[in-house]
C-alpha cells in the first residue's frame, strides 16, 4: 500500500505557501486592487459555473420513470 504521506506534505506546503504569496500581494504590494477584482472575478466565475453545470446537467438528463406498484 503506497504512503500518503508525500502527497500530505505537498498540500500541507503548496497552499500555505500559495497563500502567503497572496497575502504579500495584498497588503505589501502595489497590486492590492488588482488582487482583490482578480478574487472577485474568480470567485464569481467559481459560483456561476457551478449553476452553469447544474443547469447543464437537469437539461440532459432524462427524467426518471415513476415508481409505480407493477414495477415493484
């Protein structure tokens, strides 16, 4: 069985340090406006395309059959 553990410290790492960069832009930076309308337009973006793909998936999937006594 193969180790967790290299892919533990990997998201243990990257995100912190993701987020550290992120907060250097933010209030050390000249870029503060820039960082906060690139978070807001992904953030947007994340939301809209979760009701696009739910939208999409009530559009093509079939309705099921009902659940009558006979199919039982």
């Amino acid at each position: 069985m193969k180790s967790n553990r290299p892919t533990g410290i990997f998201l243990l790492i990257v995100p912190t340090v993701i987020f550290l960069i992120y907060i250097y832009l933010l209030f050390a930076s000249s870029l503060d406006l820039l960082i906060i309308k690139l978070t807001i337009v992904g953030t947007v973006g994340i939301i809209v395309s979760v009701f696009i793909w739910i939208g999409y998936t009530m559009i093509s999937t079939s309705n099921p059959s009902e659940i009558t006594d006979d199919n039982i």
